[in-house]
C-alpha cells in the first residue's frame, strides 16, 4: 500500500534473487523466499522485490545490477557449489567489475573439513574456495564451503538448511528499521461482505497496511484481515476495529 | 546455460509476476510458481524470469509493462479479488492504456452465482466483474469470478486452487514450443566427485542442460543429476552416460 511505503521512505530496503533453472523448470519448489521474507520483517527490513532468474551470466550480472543499486541489501541464493552449473561466484565478480580466486580463509576452512572427513580436494572442490576479491565470508555450518558478501551483496547457498543457517547469521549485523508488526484477525464472513467496511477502516488508518486473504480452515471457507504497521498503537485499534467489523457484520472470529 | 537458450531461441518465453505483500511479507509460502514453471515446461514454454512484487500501483505497472515487451506471455497471480487492496485490474488497464468498467458477461456470471447462494450483490462483489477494455475472460470454475486476458497478459487469482483451475483452462490454448523433457539420476556421491566427469559430459552433450541438485532422502545425502533437452535422443545418451559416470565413480543408483 501506498500508506506502507511512505511509512518506510527512509528504512532499509532488500530484494531477493533466487537463481537456478530448477526452480523456472517446475523442478523444485523454492522455500528460501518466505523464509527471508520473514525475518527481513522481523528486523525491519521492507523486502521490495524477488526475483528467479536461470543459471545464465549476462541475466545474473544484469540483474545483480540492478538489484544492488536500488536496495539497501541483496540477498542470492544458489549456484555456489563445486559443479559447472555454479557461476554465481564468478556472476558476482563480473557485477562488481572485480576479480575472482582462491581466497584463503575458505580454502583453509575447506581443507580442514576435508580433512577431517577423509575427502579428497580436487580442483572442481577448491571451486567452492573461489571467492570475489573484496568479500568477506559468510560460514556455513552445515557443509563448511562458505557464503560471501561483496558491498550490499549476500551469496548465499541454494539448499535452505544451508542458506537459513547462513542467513540467521547475516542477520544481527544488518541495518534495522522500524519492525512491521503484525494483527490477523480470522472470520467466517465472504470478502463481498466486508469490503466496504473494511475500504473504510483502511481509509481511518493510512498508515496501517490492511489485506484480506481467502483461504480455508478445517476444509472450511475463511478469511484472514491482516493489519501491518510499525506503530503499535495503532495496530492494537485496528486489531478492536477488526473485531467489531466482523460481528457488526453478522461474522464469527474464527481460531 | 547458454545452451539452453540457443536451442529455443525461436521458442515461446513466459515470465510470472506474483502480485501481492502477502509473498513479500513472509506470511503467506507461494506455491503457484512452481505450478505454472511445470505447466509451461511441460508445455513447451521456457519461463525466463519470474517476479515477486508488493500491491503498489507503479511497481506493478511498470513491471508488467517491463515483462509483456520481453516475453510472449506473462502470468499474474494475486490482487483480483473485491477488497481495497485488490488493484491488480487497474493497474493491468493502466499499463495497456486502455478503461476499465464492468463487464456485461462477468457480470452475468457472477449474479448467475450469486442468485443460486443467496449471495447479495454489492458495489464491492461488483468490483470483480471489472475487466480492462478489451480483454477476454478467463473461466472460474471455482468461485465464479473470472480472470482475464489483454493480449500476452494472462491476470489470475491468488488462491492456489482458483489460479491452477484458470491456468489450466488457458494452457492448451498458447503456442507450443518443443518440450523440453528431462532425465535424472540420483545418487550417493558427494557433488565435488562427480564434478569433472559431469563437466566432460555437458561440454560433450551442449544441447542438454545438465545440472546437479544435492539433497537429501530418507534422511541420507544424495545428489540428482538432471538432464533437460527437447532432442529425446541426446537426453537418452545422456541418461546412459550419467550411469556410467556415477558407477565409474565408485557410487550407487538410488531410487
């Protein structure tokens, strides 16, 4: 809502960019998306915009590109592993304008975990040490072959136990805004029959976002109203309003 | 890859724009891309990009209009609805420049549905029979309210259901490219093994997308080495080879 960008003119703004053929194939259902969604809005980062995008050069640089210049953060994921489908890195480079090599804190961490586990480094391994010139390195606890950050750029891993791991530890050290709290109030009403009031109680609050999402519970038709704001005060009247809208309205408060 | 694209150069592109804050706010999981990136797929249609975008009318203007020009079709989901905040038809109307008004057969379809449930028809319930000047109705076999379509644009619901029921009415009715079919071997083999002989096989095999997918199943890792190819020749030299390639590599064929 319009209300909601005002609000944010000044906080810290993200865009996501899910790169890989799996996901623009039908292949894999992405879960990476709704999971940074959520915790860039717990810290109070407006998540502006995502993208999917294939495992190809020009369509990476291009959008890393303009991506980067209109957001505070950009975060990847995929394309960081040891196989010729993994260009992310070198995509990243070529976006900044900067070399790529072995970088040696994450051969160093590489080796270690190799070693530790009897597994043989090989070029196609040391791939995943090849880090943009300049980056500082994200740890990945799970599988040791490490994230980076170049400027306003996180690269993150594709698989989500190792792209959340990695993300969780990105976050504390991120710019915080004012936290969009939320207020849901479920019902048993059609949208039809409270669209109007609620168009009015948007109108009463311009700076709360108020939505309205159909779905069922039980295997039962229901609707959730949702208010989001930053200003708890409001959102606590709203969340009243809500209430009274729907009993005004012949509606039962659902869960 | 690259190779990828060269082979449908000719071949029909889509792009899909999810339209709505629910996405971007990590409230709500999407799960109509992967739907429509299998649909497509499997109908011969590349998907290049998708995009997620929040229910603001200049973004979604723009990016429409961004889409529509780079791509044969593009798929809307979200924002059809009758609150306040479903401005999607707007803002679709406003990015081909052309009204929007009632329209007398989604009209019709909807008091039709209305009068067989009781339903009371009212200005808001009114606001989803509003379709850009022009466009055609796309059926709702599930709630009655149409989607629409204005030349490559294609504008769904939101609702998983209703959006796979319309996706599904409009699918048989595009241009067909070559389908891109596709193989996969799974196996035990950590990624950085198969690396080099997965690298020898793609620069033997251009025309085929081949790509590496770690995982896990039943609790154990394992890798999905995925073939993607309209030539069903190649795609068959390539399965062949990948059982070679993982049982040369000292690995098991799971699954």
């Amino acid at each position: 809502m319009a209300s909601q960008h005002n609000a944010n003119l000044s906080a810290p703004t993200a865009a996501v960019l899910l790169i890989g053929n799996e996901i623009l194939s039908g292949r894999t259902q992405d879960l990476n998306l709704a999971y940074m969604a959520k915790g860039l809005s717990d810290h109070g980062i407006r998540l502006s915009e995502a993208r999917v995008i294939p495992d190809d050069e020009s369509v990476i640089v291009n959008t890393l590109n303009t991506l980067r210049h209109a957001n505070t953060y950009v975060f990847t994921t995929g394309g960081i592993g040891p196989t010729h489908d993994d260009i992310t890195a070198d995509c990243v480079a070529k976006a900044f304008n900067v070399g790529i090599d072995i970088h040696p804190e994450a051969q160093s961490i590489l080796l270690s975990y190799w070693a530790e586990r009897d597994v043989e480094p090989n070029a196609d391994r040391l791939r995943m040490a090849r880090i943009p010139d300049g980056a500082s390195l994200i740890e990945n606890p799970v599988s040791a072959a490490p994230g980076f950050c170049v400027e306003n750029v996180y690269v993150m891993a594709g698989v989500p136990r190792i792209m959340q791991a990695m993300f969780d530890s990105v976050l504390p050290s991120l710019q915080r805004g004012a936290v969009i709290n939320s207020v849901s109030v479920t019902c048993d009403l059609p949208e039809g029959t409270i669209a109007s009031p609620l168009r009015a109680l948007q109108a009463q609050f311009p700076d709360v976002d108020l939505g309205s999402y159909p779905g069922k519970l039980d295997g039962k038709y229901k609707v959730s109203l949702v208010g989001r704001s930053s200003d708890a005060d409001q959102l606590q009247r709203v969340e009243q309003a809500l209430h009274r809208l729907v009993e005004s309205a012949g509606g039962n408060v659902l869960g």
